[in-house]
C-alpha cells in the first residue's frame, strides 16, 4: 500500500487528490479544488500573470501543508493547456520548483484525454463506447472509444479563453452568444458515430451544473457522481443562466462556487454545442477524471 497525491494545475481550477493504493485499486482520503484562474489574461497577453502566478503558488503552499500532514509517499503534478500556452511557462515551474520543490510536467492535450479517460473509467460502469468531455480553462478534450482504442481530440477552447473572447460580463447578448456559437462550431471540426455510446462529462463545469440539478445548499460530489442530466434541462439553464448578472449567479446557486460564476454561462454554451454536434440527449456527470488517471497510470 502507498499513499500519493495528485496535484492538476488546471487553467482555471488547481485541485488536489490524496490516495491510497492496494494492489491498483485507488481509496480517496482527501480531495479539494480552488480556482486559481491561472489563465486569466493570457488571450491578451499570452502570459501568465504575476497575479494568477502568486494565487497558484499560493494555493500549492496550503496543498503542500496538507499533503506534508498525510506523510505522502509521492507527489505527481501535471500543468495543462496554460502552461502550454503561455511565453513564461518555463519561468513560472521554475520559481515553483525554486519555492516549493514542485516539478511540475506539462502535458499534451493527448496525454490530458489519456488520464482523463482512465480516471473517469476506474469509477463508471462504461468500459467501451464511451464519450467523455474534460471542459478545461483553455481547452476542451473529447475522449472516446473507436475499435477498442481510446482516441482524444483536444480543442483549443475552454471556459476562460471563450469568456474573454466574447465578453467579461454577464448577461451574455444574442451577439455574443452567437459568437460563442461560432466559435464553438468552428473547433467542432470530427464526425464521430455516436449511436449507442454514453456522454460523460468531467471537470468544473459538469460537476457545477449537477450540483445546480440536484439543488444542493452546500456542494457535495459524492452526490453529484453519476448524475444525469438531459439535454432539454442543459439548454433551459443556458438560456437563464445568459440573462443573469454574475452577483446573480452567485445568489441563485448557493453551492456553486463563487469564482467560477464568471465563466459558466459560457461553459454550459459549451456543453449545449457539444450535444447537438453529436445528437446527445443526455450526459452522465462523473466525478473522477485525470487526478484519478494521473495516480492510477503510475501505481
């Protein structure tokens, strides 16, 4: 048996998994996100900030306390389409190596829908014909099965970069959702055969939205785990949630968490146009995605 911990840091969130491993089977003891918004300002800039760096080094501190508390055998941790993307990766893992010992691995969009995919599967019924959609900051992965092989194709769109190409505010106009749209569409660009196969989706933006269904006070994911959700209901929340302020937002939904009210009009726009390129009309939410894949490709 090992202790491990897996640390994403994501373009939007930055979350933590500690696990125990018997004999390749994975038991969660503690997992928690933050949103760190890392990739803010990088359509723009094409840099991480100074600020985004400060709260991601600040977040990986309080992790490491946690971690330090759990006596971790080992620490994996993963940069995704941020750090692929910005002019200063390099130097931002190397002040983070210098302050908290962290090395952190960028990955390809490939390599993301690979541990994704194992994660998601270790915890679901599915073992084939699956779909599985990771909506990131800065990149959407879709994952599926073709001729028992797991195929990923990486969007270059995610929460935080189609926000900042269309808008900063809420409510979203008939203009700028129609630019999402676009946008969206655009990056759709695969013909995929999706009859008899389930759509599963993963990340903040999934797990967000069920939280919303169910109508919870306080966010709880064991809960969420396994949610469905049908199309009609997605595309009716997506009409609300586009005439709402951002402080409405965050007043209507009491478990949503507060930081990501700014970017989920557009994550669900997301989720709209993804069901209806491929004719889903329902999706499973799943709890489990690369932290699980990340722990489980090493043990």
């Amino acid at each position: 048996m090992v202790k491990v911990a897996a640390i994403d840091c994501g373009s939007n969130s930055t979350r933590l998994l500690i696990a125990e491993v018997r004999a390749g089977e994975l038991f969660p003891l503690f997992k928690t996100h933050k949103v760190t918004k890392t990739s803010e300002g990088l359509e723009s800039s094409n840099e991480i900030s100074k600020d985004a760096k400060n709260r991601l080094i600040k977040i990986l501190r309080e992790y490491l306390k946690r971690i330090n508390t759990e006596n971790v055998d080992q620490i994996f941790i993963t940069g995704t389409a941020v750090f692929r993307d910005a002019n200063n990766s390099d130097e931002v893992i190397e002040e983070i190596r210098k302050k908290l010992d962290l090395e952190i691995q960028v990955i390809s969009g490939q390599d993301e829908g690979y541990l994704t995919s194992l994660g998601v599967l270790s915890s679901n019924t599915i073992n084939n014909d699956f779909f599985i959609v990771d909506i990131g900051g800065r990149s959407t992965e879709l994952i599926y099965d073709s001729e028992n092989r797991t195929n990923v194709h990486s969007l270059d769109l995610g929460v935080v970069s189609l926000t900042e190409r269309i808008s900063n505010v809420n409510p979203m106009s008939e203009a700028d959702r129609n630019e999402g749209d676009n946008l969206i569409q655009q990056s759709l660009d695969l013909e995929i055969d999706t009859k008899n196969i389930s759509m599963i989706g993963v990340s903040g933006t999934f797990t967000s939205i069920a939280s919303i269904y169910l109508g919870q006070k306080i966010y709880n994911e064991e809960e969420i785990h396994l949610t469905t959700l049908n199309n009609s209901w997605i595309q009716d929340l997506s009409s609300q949630l586009n005439q709402m302020t951002e402080a409405q937002i965050i007043s209507s939904y009491p478990s949503l968490d507060p930081k990501r009210a700014k970017t989920l009009s557009t994550g669900v726009l997301i989720v709209c146009n993804i069901m209806k390129k491929f004719k889903f009309q329902e999706l499973k939410v799943s709890k489990s995605d690369i932290l699980e894949g990340l722990i489980l490709k090493n043990y």
